[in-house]
C-alpha cells in the first residue's frame, strides 16, 4: 500500500521519448493505439498515420503467420507473455530485425483488453551472427561498432575476444577478460538469483537447439554494481577447429526494464495516492470469490465515499481535495488487517476487501473507520479540514452470489448510509 514516489509525469514522457527501443501498445485486435518516437527513427514510419492500424501491416509477409499464432496465444490466454525475433518493414521498402517483447493486458473481467510491450532493433545483432561464421576480420570490425556486447570464447570456455561495448558493460579490458573463464567475466544471475553459467568451460546454450538466451538477467559488473541485461549465445567454430567455442551477445537494458515496471505499475495504481485503481481491485474481488467459493468461506466489501467532498474544494480549494484523498491513503490501512485489500474505487470513493471477515466483523471493521476519519481532521496549512465518510457493507455469499452484485449491493448500501444522513455504516440489518 506504499505510494509511488512523487515523480513528475513528463519524467516518464521524456524517458520515452529518448529510448532507442519501440515502446508500443495495442488493443485486443492488435491495432496500434501508442508508439513512442523510437518507432520513427527505426522504420522511418511516422507514428501518426501508423496509429490505428494492424501491427501486421507492419510485418514482414514471411513472418505475418508465425506473429499472428502468437497474438492469438495472448488473446486466448496461453500466455501471458511473448519474446519473439520477427522483421518489421521500413519505409524505404528494406526490412529490420526486431526482439519483441510484449505482454498481455487484461481486462476488468479477464478478457484480453490489448498488448504492451517493446521492440529492440537486432539487425546489427542478426547480421553479426550470420557474419562470424563467414569471415572473423569482417567480423572484428562489426564488434568495434557494434551497440551490443560480444564475447567470443575458445572450446576450453576461455575468453578470446571482447569487443569494445562489452568492456564498457562488463567493466573489464579486453586484455584483462582474454584467457579467463567466461564464467569469471560474464556473471549473470536470472531473475531467481541462480547463476546462468553453471559449467564454467561450456557455452550457456541449450544442447538440443544449439541457442541460449536470457531476458530477465542480471549481471555483475566488475566495479561491484548490478546491470540489468538480455543476452543470447550460440556457439561457434572457427575454420580448421572441430570443437567449437561460443559467442554471447548482450545489451543493457536496465532503462528499459525500470520503464516496464513502471508502466506495469501504473497500470494497477491510483497516480494520486498509489492505491490500488479500480481494475486492480475488481481483479483481487474476483479471485478471493473464487477462492472463497471454493474453500466454502466469506469475504466482505466495505466501499466507502467521503462525505460533502465537494464542498470542502470549494472552501479549501482543489489542493485541499487531493490532500484529503491522500490523508485517506495514509490513514484508512493502518486500521486494517494484514490480509486485506485496500483501494481508490474513483473519485471519493474507497474500497476494503476483506477476506474470510463475515458481515459482523466488517461492520466492525467500517465502525472503526468511520470513528477514525471523523476524529482526525485533516491539516492543510493553517487550516484543519473535517471529514466524514459513509458506508456500505456487503458480505459473499450471504448477500449475493456473484462479485458484480455484491459490489452492486456495498453501493447501494452506501447511499442509503448517504440518504439517513451521512456518516454512517449500512449494512442492510
């Protein structure tokens, strides 16, 4: 229930607008409804014309089938997320390699509502890889000027190459790493903490498909801190050797995974008061019915609205209304339990879920609120705003079977709470 930290909105615009990856979303029949810049620079589309338009306009014919299958795998629910490398037409009539990288939306009853997620321009990635295993020279000059990080080790596990952006990245010389184990050098932890390389003298490659990949890593870096990573590796042979060494790509993608966390954030959060929003809690309803319908247990709603809200912003002003709202965000979960759940439902209006608590128990509950916020005015400069609050209480499954009519009962219950004067709990007795 802790609130976000208090973070300009155009910190996050200017973030997006400098990322050199696609931060795009869709809606659940895959047309663009948000492209950031990056989308632009990468395929030289502008993104007005492109808004509104299927993401498949935008594939390579070749690969249209295959993106396709995994859209539809979001949008029925076989995956809540999909990592895939596709070509995305340019406007010049050329083709780009992309790493996608999306996730599923859903909606307030579970449907797919659209798709968020990133796209990182790998062609220089794709065409390194066809180029080491033609001409090593070529390649070396790739590696000078290449945005990723390369390290390519002999059969023994031993490190032979690094190009300049995996120094920068790892923290060590290439004079240094070259004769190390890649173990020692390239120490990557995935997102459960367990060590990627766990045989210190083999390439991090699957033994069946000859590929190995990390998105959710992280890497050690030799000055002590932690960068957040996505790497590849395969291995490679060089001509004349029969047992081959390996090369692992890899790229920082700390921004990128702080701007998802944010966004995934943002999602299920009040900007306000960093409450749970509305979507988040109808989801938590959902499951604990489920859960209570299963275990044979109750669980109650408190939905609550502060009263007379509109009068105190006109007599204190707009700044007094948020400051009460957020007053309410600190004040209301320390009367709580542990288990429960506790939201903005919109505007004044707040809501408690209690698992397991009969409708006794949540009376009880919206009493000590109600007592609560009456007692404490809320200080706003030299002023202390007084604020109550009515209640309705509802509890599953005595007062209804399905979560849209216990949440249509607590509303009913709370304006009748309204009507018979304000501040007061109803609970229907």
């Amino acid at each position: 229930m802790q609130a976000n930290g208090d973070v300009p909105h155009g910190f996050y615009r200017t973030i997006l607008d400098h990322l050199r990856d696609v931060v795009f979303q869709t809606d659940a029949e895959g047309r663009w409804e948000f492209l950031n810049p990056a989308w632009t620079d990468i395929t030289g589309f502008e993104v007005a014309p492109t808004l509104g338009r299927s993401f498949l306009d935008f594939i390579h014919p070749d690969d249209r089938d295959c993106l396709l299958a995994e859209f539809q795998s979001l949008a029925g629910g076989e995956k809540a997320v999909c990592h895939y490398e596709t070509r995305y037409l340019t406007s010049e009539g050329g083709h780009r390699w992309m790493a996608l990288h999306a996730r599923r939306i859903a909606g307030n009853h579970g449907e797919m509502a659209g798709v968020l997620g990133t796209l990182t321009d790998i062609t220089a990635r794709k065409e390194l890889e066809a180029t080491l295993n033609r001409e090593k020279e070529r390649a070396q000059t790739t590696l000078r000027s290449i945005g990723d990080g390369v390290i390519v080790t002999e059969a023994n596990g031993r490190i032979q190459l690094l190009n300049p952006q995996a120094e920068r990245l790892l923290g060590w010389s290439a004079g240094a790493a070259r004769g190390r184990l890649l173990a020692e050098v390239f120490r990557v932890t995935d997102e459960a903490g367990q060590p990627v390389l766990t045989e210190p003298s083999e390439c991090p490659s699957d033994r069946v498909t000859g590929q190995g990949s990390g998105v959710n890593a992280w890497l050690d870096r030799a000055e002590g801190e932690q960068m957040a990573v996505e790497w590849s590796a395969a291995p490679v042979a060089a001509l004349g050797e029969e047992e081959p060494g390996c090369v692992v790509v890899f790229r920082n993608v700390t921004a990128q995974r702080t701007l998802q966390q944010q966004l995934a954030y943002q999602a299920t959060h009040d900007v306000l008061t960093g409450l749970l929003n509305r979507a988040a809690l109808q989801e938590a309803i959902a499951h604990e019915a489920a859960r209570a319908e299963r275990n044979g247990h109750s669980f109650s709603l408190i939905l609550l609205d502060l009263d007379r809200f509109k009068m105190a912003n006109d007599k204190y002003g707009h700044n007094a209304g948020d400051r009460v709202l957020e007053a309410m965000a600190e004040r209301i979960p320390r009367q709580m339990r542990e288990a429960d759940w506790f939201g903005r439902w919109g505007g004044e209006e707040f809501l408690c879920l209690l698992p397991g608590a009969g409708s006794e128990q949540a009376v009880r509950i919206a009493e000590r609120l109600r007592t609560d916020i009456m007692d404490h005015p809320v200080p706003l400069e030299e002023n202390a705003i007084p604020v109550t609050a009515s209640f309705g209480v509802a509890t599953f499954p005595e007062d209804a079977q399905s979560t849209e009519d216990l949440i249509r009962i607590a509303d009913t219950r709370l304006y009748e709470a309204k009507r018979a004067g304000r501040n007061r709990v109803e609970a229907g007795w």
